[in-house]
C-alpha cells in the first residue's frame, strides 16, 4: 500500500511537543475499572506492545459486528416470528465487547509499564475508538432488532448519529481546551451492555418484547438513555468545560469561528447521508441499514481522526474534509435515481470509504512511526539501516 504524507510538517514538529493530559472522574472508571486494569495489566508479558492490544480490543468488536451480520444481517433475528440468534452468540459477544473494553482500558497502562508511551499510541488508541462507535452500536440495535417490538431503521440511524457527536465532543473540548474529559457513558455503557448480551442469551430475545413498566417497552428505555445521557450529561458538561475556558480566556482558539471549525465537516456529512436517507427512490435505509449505517460510521471516523490528529499537533482543523467531496455527486446520483440500481452505487461507495479510511490510518501510523523512530506493533527499535 503506497504510503501518503497525510500529516503535514507542523503537525509533526506539533506531536514532539505533544503532552497527554486527561480528566476521568467517573466512579465506576475511577474506584472500579482502573483497579480491575491495574490487577490485569500485570499479567501481561512485558514485551507486548500497548498498539497491539488496542487493536486486538478493537477487532473483538469488529468480530461481533461480522457474526451478528452473519446471524442478523438485516436485523430482523430479534423479531417474533423470525429465527433468533443463537443464545451461544450472545455469550461471545458479552465475552469479547467486556475483553474490547478491557483491553481499552489497560493498552495505556501497559504503555506507561513498558516505558513506551508515544502520541502515536494515543492517536491510535482514539482513532480506533471513533471507528468502533459503528461497530458497537450496530451490533447492540440487534438485541431489540427492527420488530414490532424493535427500533426502527431510522430511529436508529438518528440515534447513531447522537453516539457520534457525543464522541466527537470530546475531542472538540481537547481542541479548544487542550485537555481530554473523558464521558462518563461509555464506561457505564460498556459494561451494560456486555451484561445485557450475557443477559440475553438467559432470557432470550422475547424478554425484550415485554414492557418494563405499563407500556414503556424496553426499546423505549434503550431510546431514552442514550438520547437522555447525551443530552443532560454529555452536551452540558462538554460546553461548561469550553465556556469555563473561555471564561479564564485558556481557550486554544479565541473566536467562535475556530472553535466550532471542527463541527463543520461532521455536520456537512449528517447532511448529505440524511438527504440520502430521505430522498432514497429504493428507501436505502430499509433495504440496507447495515451497510448504511457502515458507511456513515466509517466516514465519521475518518473526520473525527483528522481532527484528533489536530487536536493533538496544536494545529488548525482543516475546514472541509476531502472524503465529503466525491460523496456530494454520489448521494445526487443515488437521489436523482440517475443510478439504476442503488444498492450496488451503497456498496460500491461504502468499499471506497472504508479502503480510503484504512489508507489514512496505515499511512499516519506509519508516517508517525518513522517520526519517532519506533514499530507501531513492537516494542523493539526498527533497524538503523
């Protein structure tokens, strides 16, 4: 694969001045988690390198998003009336989401271990988790599926949006304040959810059909949490910690405009996917919500790590990312119905996603590593010749 020089010279002059600083005050992550990682990490052969325990917490989520496709391709396995999901799928998909999350949780403290800590480990570590939020979620909607008793297709599409921004929020604060306040839903929602699968291999799927309390229905709360924890815990918090820097005038970048650059290409893409949802001749949504929702969460991460890797170099975010481009004339094509077949034009622009976001992350993690003069995924120092 040819290597692109996708970080400039500034950001790499910006990443050798690059400290890491981070704010976690989450009980459960605090007095729970990093004491269970501490315990953990120490099991851990001291020549493992942390990149590589990252990236295999990340491929256990990647591994339940292919075997719930396999089994719930469509998601309607869920539904009643339909052949479920194995009760044995569910077990290994509360196993590897709580191995993802652990993982997750003690790469960081194997790096400080090892003495090994770089911002590539840091541009890695989060550059994976803004494309994991596709994987975790899509994998979760087929607990509830897309039934009389499920979520809709569009709902859900909706809702993934909500997960998106409210990671990307955190980076947005670490822009403008230049320290990263870690979200206190993803460690409550973690775990969960590695509960609700093991839950759900018990119980089965048609427990989720009965209504928690009179006619709320399970659906109804799953809807409500993530909509609710968005919008009272993580919205407010991330805009009192800007506006307490801007306050104390230690915001990185003084006028709005600047500040709020970064949401600009994320807004730009909602857009152009919501047309293409609404506008559909075939209903895309309906016909392919996997592939859809695949396709928006690949090219979201590929905005959020751009701006990550700003972030990061204490450089400006770029206004427009160049994926938005090319993806202008294919959601006019598919609107327009000027391609016949819609399906193919999804499957074909989500395979030029994904392999575009893929370059962009070998070519980074390989321009850093010849920076710093390390092995992304050893712990030995790369031959002097």
């Amino acid at each position: 694969m040819a290597i692109y020089d996708y970080v400039t010279q500034d950001q790499l002059a910006g990443f050798d001045k690059y400290k890491y600083s981070a704010v976690d005050s989450n009980p459960l992550s605090v007095y729970v988690m990093h004491p269970f990682w501490n315990f953990v990490v120490k099991f851990l052969p001291t020549w493992l390198a942390p990149n590589l325990i990252t990236f295999t917490g990340f491929m256990f989520l990647v591994l339940n998003f292919l075997m719930l496709a396999f089994y719930d391709s469509d998601f309607t396995a869920s539904a009643a009336g339909h052949e479920h999901v194995p009760s044995w799928v569910w077990v290994a998909a509360g196993i590897f989401n709580f191995l993802a999350y652990t993982l997750d949780g003690v790469d960081g403290k194997q790096a400080r271990r090892t003495n090994s800590s770089t911002p590539l480990g840091e541009l890695f570590d989060h550059g994976l988790d803004s494309w994991a939020c596709i994987f975790f979620v899509a994998t979760v909607y087929s607990i509830f599926g897309r039934g009389e008793s499920g979520v809709g297709v569009a709902t859900l599409y909706y809702i993934l949006w909500v997960v998106l921004f409210s990671f990307i929020l955190s980076h947005w604060e670490k822009y403008n304040t230049g320290i990263l306040f870690l979200p206190w839903g993803y460690d409550i929602s973690q775990v969960t959810i590695s509960l609700v699968y093991l839950v759900t291999a018990v119980v089965g799927v048609e427990t989720w059909y009965q209504p928690v309390l009179w006619s709320l229905l399970y659906r109804d709360l799953f809807t409500f949490m993530i909509i609710a924890c968005s919008f009272t815990v993580t919205v407010p918090m991330s805009l009192y910690n800007v506006l307490k820097g801007h306050r104390s005038n230690t915001l990185k970048h003084s006028s709005l405009y600047e500040a709020f650059l970064p949401f600009l290409s994320p807004v730009l893409l909602f857009v152009l996917s919501t047309i293409w949802v609404v506008f559909s001749p075939s209903n895309i949504l309906e016909l392919q919500p996997r592939i859809f929702y695949l396709m928006v969460g690949t090219a979201f991460a590929n905005v959020t790590c751009k701006l990550i890797v700003c972030q990061m170099s204490n450089t400006r975010c770029q206004a427009l990312s160049w994926l938005l481009l090319p993806m202008t004339p294919v959601v006019v094509l598919a609107v327009t119905g000027a391609v016949a077949n819609e399906t193919l034009l999804l499957y074909l622009w989500t395979a030029a996603v994904i392999l575009a976001h893929i370059h962009f992350g070998v070519s980074v993690v390989q321009q850093l590593s010849n920076h710093f003069s390390i092995l992304a995924f050893s712990l030995k120092k790369p031959n002097s010749d």
